[in-house]
C-alpha cells in the first residue's frame, strides 16, 4: 500500500530559445511553486527536468527546492523529454518499497513551443504510454502550453491549458498550477485539474 502523505511531482519544463521572452517570469514562478510546496504539510519529492535540443535533469526525487535557473537555447526536444521522463519517473518509484510509494503522481509538462527536434519518441508512443499510467498507476497529466503550442498537450492525453506567450500568462499559469497542485496535495482532495484556458492581462 501506498504512503497516503506523500506526493511526487515531475515537472518537465521547455528552456528553448522561444523562451527568451518570458524568461524571466518562467524561472521566477517555477521558484515560487518550489518554495510554496515543499513548505505544505505532507511528503514531498520534485523531478525537474528542463529540455531544449538537449534534455537536463535539475533535481530528481529530490526532498527539498533548489534555486531554478532558466537559460533559454537551443530547439525544442517536447517528445524526447516527455517519453524519456515517463519511464525516468517510473523507474525511481518502482525502486521504492510498496509502502514507501508515493499515494499520487503528478506529471506537468510546461511549454511555448512546438516539438521540431525528437529523435527517440513519438507522439504515438507518449501517447499510449500517459494513456496506461493513467488507467493503471492513477497519475495526473498537465500539459500547460503557452501560445499556439497547447494542442500537443491533448495529443498526447493529458488535460491541457492554453495560456498566452505573455510575461502575465506564464506568471499566471504557475500560480494556477500552485494553488491546485496544493489543494490537490491535501487529504480526501480530487485529483489536480487546471482550467482550459489561462486569462492575459486585461481579459476578462
């Protein structure tokens, strides 16, 4: 049986060139939503793994935050990064003793852009595979794609929200994701579930 206090999050976050724009506020609200969940009550662990046409891990299954820095390069490796940190994230929960294993997973993909350099996944494959961890393992898949690269995240069969390529839609999107990401944290919650849409600035 599972622990039913501990949560683990895989965050897997776009640092290609597109980014250069909303750097700033991408690496700023990523260090806010680290900060805000590890001081929640409950046991936490965060894979962070950022992607341009190379793919780094930042932390993995780590126990508390690190400083976050986003330097945009480079194209952008969606399919790579997702495929590879899927069987990543299920490998270091199956090194966990049964009871030692996290109650819910949560798995985030942010991005602004669309997947133009993989070599090693497909859409078909990430696709199945996010189909069977969900129906299998209970996981929560959250595709947050700025601009015009939203689509992708429904492709693959995770709930998607689009937001604008705006220094607020990304500051918003991250707050979003931080306050539903702990209020699903809490015990007897519903799974995370983010709105379609991120408003911009202005709209209403």
């Amino acid at each position: 049986m599972a622990n039913p206090d501990y949560t683990h999050v895989t965050l897997v976050v776009d640092r290609s060139g597109s980014m250069e724009d909303v750097a700033d506020e991408a690496q700023s609200g990523m260090n806010a939503l680290l900060t805000s969940q590890f001081a929640l009550p409950g046991r936490l662990t965060v894979t962070l793994v950022e992607f341009d046409s190379d793919i780094d891990t930042v932390m993995r299954m780590a126990k508390k935050r690190v400083e976050y820095v986003l330097e945009p390069r480079g194209m952008t490796r969606l399919l790579d990064a997702v495929g590879g940190e899927l069987a990543a994230t299920q490998a270091d929960i199956k090194a966990l003793g049964k009871s030692e294993r996290p109650v819910q997973v949560m798995f985030v993909v942010v991005t602004d852009g669309e997947e133009n350099s993989s070599t090693k996944h497909t859409l078909e494959g990430v696709r199945s595979e996010v189909k069977r961890l969900r129906k299998k393992s209970g996981w929560t898949f959250q595709f947050i794609g700025a601009g015009d690269s939203a689509w992708q995240g429904s492709e693959m069969g995770m709930n998607t929200t689009s937001a604008p390529a705006t220094d607020d839609g990304i500051q918003r999107s991250y707050s979003t994701l931080n306050v539903r990401m702990g209020a699903a944290r809490a015990p007897g919650a519903p799974r995370m579930s983010m709105p379609a849409f991120i408003k911009g600035d202005g709209e209403i």
